[in-house]
C-alpha cells in the first residue's frame, strides 16, 4: 500500500532519463476500455449504482491486483486529483468528476499500472512505461484483465467485441500510444504534414493528457484511433511501423539543424537555458516549452556536461533525470503539494514558487 503522498513524492516510471531514440520516444501506454454487463454505462445509471459499480469494482480489482493501492476520488483533495492527473494515474476527466469514482493504482519496475474506475466507461485500465515497450505493457494489461473476467462478466457482442460508452472504443477497447518529443519537426515546419500523414493511417495526435489536451513541451501522443476489426497485436504493429517513420523524420529534421541552422538552433538552447536559471517568475507553459530546448540540447550535446551544476559521482544521463523530475513536479498541483505544503497558491506566487525550483534543480 502507498499513500497519494508518497507516491507523489516518489519518482515516475516514465519517463526515466533520455527513453529511446536518442529521447525521441518518452514514454509508451495500453488501456482497455471495459464495461461491466451488470450495469448500464454511467450517464443512464442513479448515483447509488454508481456508487455500488465503484466499490464492486475496486473489490475486484484489489482481488487481483493484492499490491495495488485503491482511492476513491471523493476522498482526495482536488489538489490530490490534480497531481494523480498530472501522473496520468487518473486523466483529467475524472479528475474534475463529481460523481463516485476510483482509482486503483500498481507502481512496478519502470511501469505504472492504473485502473480508472466509472471514468467514461466503467473501467479504464492502463499500463504506461518508459521508451518503447508496447508489447511488455500490452501482455501486463491483458493479463490483468483475463483475471478479472473470471470474476466480471464484461459487456460483448459476438460480432463487435466489447461494448463501450464510446463507439470508438467498440471491440478491442485498446489504445495503444507513444509519447514523442519533436521539436525539431516543429522548429523546421515539417511537423503538420507528419500529424496529416498520421490521420490518413487512422491514428490520433494527441496531447500529453490525450483527448482534448493541447500538445505541450513538443510531446505529442501517437494511438490508434479504431479498435474494431483487428487484433490488439494488429493495432499495436500499426502504431509501432508510424512511430518508426516519426522518429526517423525528426532525428532527420534534428539533423539539419545541426548542419543548416546550427546558430538558430544554438540561440533557442541557450535562450532557454539563460530563462530557466535566471527568471523570477515561470508559468506551467513556459516551463515545459523550454525544458523541450533544454532536452534537444542535451540530445545533440548543444549543452554539454559542463553547463550543468552536476554532483560528484553521477552520471552524464543525470542531466535527463534532473529535466524529467522537473517537467513533472513543476506542474501546478504537484508545485502546491510538494514545495506549499498543500496551500491553494495564487498563479502568480505559484509562478514564482516554480521558477525558485527551477532555478534549484538546474544548480544555480
């Protein structure tokens, strides 16, 4: 068992120092959507069954998963629910819920296993993992869910597979996803003839928090956009062969930077750099959109070792660890929680109390 405290505190399994590709690829994700046949989806259901639908539920889960830590939502702070969301324990939705809901939550070995309870389907699990590893997290998903279906009886159709409160998520119910980061697509203008490209194979560009969030930080969010009529491992080979052709345009576009427009590239490294270590005051955007350049600069040594304050003993890759740890504790609940001892902050003072831990982790 683990507290939302600790677990906040603690390090995140993803990402965990510079991924795969040369930091191109962030971080991996598998969720199954799953209903449960004993109930209605959640806008034709009473409260009381929602309710009911959540403690069964969590029940279950728990039986199954004896390490795995549950929270019901309306327990937690709104500060609490923030910072899980932050995580992706939990997404946004849920997070600002007001009807019963849950979480059940399993950190692993460079994973994190949640499973989203009367999210917009009754159960949303999914396994998220640092770099490139959809394979390793669709076998733990699937495992998972084979043992709850000997205890629940999912909702299925013979010919259409599960059955969902989204057509979307009829079928498989999976999404599989790869977080990417791409700033040299971005900077050379390629970026949207790549996300059109992506749409043509029926796959969804997303944002760090998926559906409806805004692309932050030069991460973007690769996932099937189907889930009918093929395998999971078909849906998986599909967006696996798309990252492929992804990642090798942006270390291609990074390349040219590099022989083409070096001095540019060289000003937004360093013009972020002098930002984070000297501003007074970030705000969440700004803080992610210049950690992106810090984390290019790295990728192509723009901005070697002997920039970065780092202590006797560690290693080169630190310098990813230190950007990672940053990307997320700077974000505003965990801002709150970790360095305001919990205190709801006006945005400007919590602006200020951001930029002091910048300022802090980058040894300045």
């Amino acid at each position: 068992m683990i507290t939302v405290d600790a677990l906040i505190a603690g390090p995140c399994p993803w990402p965990d120092g510079p991924g795969d590709a040369q930091g191109v690829i962030l971080s991996s994700r598998v969720r199954l959507a799953r209903s449960w046949s004993d109930y209605a989806f959640h806008r034709k259901l009473s409260r009381a069954r929602q309710q009911e639908l959540t403690e069964r539920l969590v029940d279950h889960l728990i039986a199954v998963l004896p390490d795995a830590t549950p929270w019901h939502l309306a327990r937690l702070t709104p500060l609490e629910r923030g910072a899980l969301a932050e995580r992706q324990a939990i997404s946004r939705e849920l997070s600002a819920a007001k009807r019963p809901g849950a979480v059940v939550v399993e950190p692993g070995n460079g994973t994190l296993l949640a499973a989203m309870v009367n999210e917009e389907d009754h159960l949303r699990l999914q396994v998220i993992g640092s770099g490139l590893c959809l394979g390793h997290l669709l076998t733990k998903a699937i495992t998972v869910d084979q043992d709850l279906a000997k205890r629940v009886t999912w909702s299925a159709h013979p010919r259409y597979g599960h059955l969902n409160a989204c057509h979307t998520n009829l079928g498989t119910g999976l999404r599989a996803s790869v977080m990417l980061h791409l700033p040299a697509l971005a900077e050379t203008g390629e970026l949207k003839s790549i996300l059109r490209a992506c749409a043509k194979l029926h796959l969804a560009v997303r944002g760090q928090h998926g559906e409806g969030s805004e692309a932050a930080g030069h991460c973007y969010q690769i996932s099937n956009a189907r889930s009918l009529g093929h395998s999971e491992e078909d849906y998986l080979a599909v967006v696996l062969e798309a990252v492929q052709r992804v990642v090798a345009a942006e270390h291609l576009a990074r390349a040219q930077l590099l022989t083409k427009a070096r001095t540019r590239l060289e000003d937004k490294v360093f013009r972020a750099w002098g930002m984070l270590t000297s501003a007074r005051r970030l705000s969440t955007e700004e803080l992610l959109t210049e950690t992106s350049w810090l984390r290019l600069g790295v990728a192509l040594d723009v901005l070697g070792p002997h920039h970065w304050a780092i202590p006797t003993g560690l290693p080169a890759d630190h310098r990813w660890r230190v950007l990672d740890r940053l990307a997320l504790e700077a974000q505003p609940s965990h801002v709150q929680l970790l360095h305001a001892e919990g205190a709801d902050l006006e945005p400007a003072v919590r602006d200020e109390v951001r930029a002091d831990l910048v300022r802090r982790r980058l040894g300045v």
